[in-house]
C-alpha cells in the first residue's frame, strides 16, 4: 500500500512539471525553458514530498518511543507488585517457619514431660512393691488398676482440656473461659477429679498434669489468638510447678517465645497457695509479670485481702463463689458491709479492688436471684453452670469464642425479682 501510495505521489509530481514545462514551452519560453521548468519542478516537488515524509516519519517515531517507555512504566509497576508480593511470601514463610519450629520445640517439651512422667511414677511403683513394709498401716490401699489408668492416660496423652465460660455483666458476653483437666481412660470415659486426684496427689503427679494443662492452654490461646478472638484463658498453676527447677525455665521460654499472648493468658493460683509461696515460687512469678503475663487467684476464703501486695505481684483477678459472698453480706445500721470488712460498704467493695488495677470474678453463678444480687454489688464479671457448664474444647468451642447471648438491658433488673440491697433496704425502712 505504501509503495503504491509513492508511485501515486511521483505519477502526480510528474504531471505537475510537465504542465508548468508546457505552459512555458507555448508561452515562448522555447524548449530550454521547458526542459529546465520540467527539471526544477520535479526536484521541487520531491524535496517538498521528502520534508513531509520525514516529518511523518518522526512523528511516527514519537509515537513508537510514547509507546515504549508507557510499556516500560507499566512493566516497573508490575515488577514492583511483584518484589512486593515475593516479600509477603517470604515473611509469611519466615512466621511459618517460626511457628513450626516453636511448635516442634513444645512438642518436643511436651514428650520430655511425658516421659518424665512414666520414668517418676515407674520409680515410684517400684519403690513401693520393694518395700511394702514401709507404708504406713492405717494409709488406705490405693487401687492399682487406676494408678495404672491414671500413668497410661499421662503416658498416652489422654489430658483433655475443658473449657467454662467467664461472662462480662450484665451482657452475659463472653470474654474469658476458666480451663480444666480431664483424665481419659483406654476406652475413652472420662475420670472425675474425685477419681484421679487422690492418685494423682499420692504418687506426686498433680503439677504434672497442671503442667499438661499449661501447655494445652497455650496451643488453645495461640489458635484464638490467630483467629483474631478477643477471648482470654485462666489456667490454674501450681506452686510445685513454680518451684520446679527442670520445668520452669523451659515454660519460661516458651511463654517468652509467645509474649504476644500476655493479654489472653492468665495464670491462677488458689487464695491458700498464694498466701503459702515462698521466696522461688514469688521470684518465678515476677519472671512471668516481666514478660506481660497476669495472675488471678480463686478460692478466696478470705476478704480482708492486701490489695498492694496482689498489684504488687501483678495479679488482676480476684474469684470469689457467689454463696460466699452473698453469706459475707451483713445488715447494719449504715447498711450493707461485709461481715470481714465491717467499715467498707458492700457495695464498694469491688470499687476498692478496682482502684488497684483487681477485677472481682463472682464464679460458681447457679441462679437468677444471685445475678440481680451480684450487679447491686458492682461486680462486672460471672461464672457459673447458669452462663454455661465446663465443655472439652473442640472446633466449636473456638467458633463460638465471640457468641454473644441475648444481652440483658442494664437498666433493667435480671429474673428473679427486685436486687438483695434494696430488698434488706425497704425491709429497714419498715422497720
């Protein structure tokens, strides 16, 4: 087509210096001057038609090279989406890695605990069958079929994990879960703590499976952690692992490995194990507040508490059962005290922990009429088999971390009639 197009222009320049040759020839010009015309007007016109053309030809240029650096930009952008997104990759794979290799150390503590178990409680029945003269007479006989039940589901693994809701009140949402441990025997029934903790006890076992217990509870926290729940575990921790020379600095390590679960794992003591440490289970505690971690203590029995002390030791929860502290309520002139505080209102008894960074828990929660008790008291937290009874963890227990149930209208009062104050108030205005 293009050449076609340059033998139409040259036919056309042609006929052009031929008629200006002509109109000089007959004008009188002669043949000189039609020669010379026909010359000149055919060198004109190429040198006019090789301007355009060059023109053309470097506009055409100036397109190609528009085009070629726009493709250049558009393969820089895809090359810097691409680094970026190898990057990603790359840091994915790293936590990957380093998820994998904190698991395999875990696993790796988990089977060293394990074998330690076996290895203590063989050494422990041998002793025993060596010298039966040694045990007392009046100690009563302990089953063996079960301490071998109790030594296999250690051995095997047979530590489940159970799970009870801790609800923020009066919305009833669930913002925390109370952990425990359940033993399984070969054919799967689960053994009561009444069954297997005498054992356990006897033969030295419970921090070991407390120490089970830790473990699990952190595997249970990273999961929510990395389903982004906002849902924080209790898990009970017993002096004797606090003192154990050979576990504590391995859980130390882990629990430093994992510092981003601090907020979501709280570690609990019993009120009469707390009041009991010593200055190696005290010092182990502070290693744990250092790296984030918090305490709660369960079993208060008594009240009068030192609240400095508990901040002191980073301890951020205070359980008490709901019969409790509803007997600890006595009736006075001024009102509601508690019977082991008696110049502190009841109900700013919680207010007071609370100014010492100390949330009160109300657990073992079996009714209604305890509830609309409880929030005259100003306590923001519940536990019980009313929000909800110990379950064995499972993926649906994970799915559910943020189930909120139907929340109850603050202003309004819970089933179960007017509250405990104002009841043993209009009784004394009676009076």
């Amino acid at each position: 087509m293009r050449q076609f197009t340059s033998v139409a222009l040259s036919a056309t320049y042609l006929c052009l210096a031929l008629i200006v040759a002509l109109l000089l020839w007959r004008n009188g010009g002669g043949w000189a001057a039609g020669v010379a015309a026909l010359v000149g007007g055919l060198g004109l016109c190429f040198a006019v038609h090789g301007l355009i053309a060059q023109t053309l030809k470097l506009r055409g240029v100036r397109k190609e090279l528009e085009a070629v650096r726009e493709a250049h930009r558009l393969m820089l952008d895809q090359m810097e989406q691409l680094d970026a997104r190898v990057s990603e990759v790359a840091e994915a794979v790293s936590e990957d890695l380093g998820r994998s290799e904190a698991l395999e150390d875990e696993l790796q503590m988990l089977e060293g605990l394990v074998e330690e178990l076996g290895d203590r409680l063989e050494a422990r029945v041998s002793a025993v069958s060596a010298a039966p003269t040694l045990r007392p007479q009046a100690a009563p006989a302990r089953d063996p079929s079960l301490i071998e039940t109790v030594r296999d589901a250690l051995a095997e693994n047979r530590v489940d994990l159970y799970l009870q809701p801790v609800v923020a009140l009066p919305q009833r949402r669930t913002v925390f879960y109370e952990s425990y441990s359940r033993l399984r025997d070969a054919n799967g029934r689960v053994l009561t703590p009444s069954e297997y903790l005498p054992v356990a006890e006897a033969e030295g076992l419970v921090p070991s499976i407390d120490n089970l217990l830790l473990f699990r509870c952190v595997q249970i926290v990273r999961r929510l952690a990395k389903q982004d729940r906002k849902v924080g575990i209790f898990c009970n921790i017993s002096l004797a692992s606090l003192a154990d020379e050979s576990f504590f600095p391995q859980f130390r390590d882990l629990l430093a490995a994992n510092r981003d679960l601090a907020g979501a794992l709280i570690f609990e003591l019993g009120q009469e194990a707390y009041d009991q440490r010593g200055v190696v289970e005290a010092r182990n505690m502070a290693k744990l507040g250092e790296l984030g971690f918090r305490f709660s203590i369960d079993k208060v029995v008594n009240f009068d508490v030192d609240l400095q002390d508990l901040a002191r030791a980073d301890v951020k929860f205070l359980k008490i059962s709901a019969a409790q502290l509803l007997d600890e309520l006595v009736e006075t002139e001024e009102g509601l005290v508690l019977r082991s505080m008696p110049d502190l209102a009841a109900q700013d008894f919680a207010t007071l922990t609370r100014r010492f960074g100390v949330e009160l828990v109300v657990e073992k929660v079996e009714s209604e009429r305890q509830i609309v008790d409880i929030l005259e008291l100003d306590v923001r937290y519940g536990q019980g088999h009313l929000f909800g009874e110990p379950r064995a963890i499972r993926d649906a227990v994970l799915t559910e971390a943020d189930a909120t149930p139907a929340a109850a209208e603050p202003s309004a009062p819970a089933r179960g009639g007017v509250g405990l104050l104002a009841r043993r108030t209009a009784a004394a205005t009676r009076l």
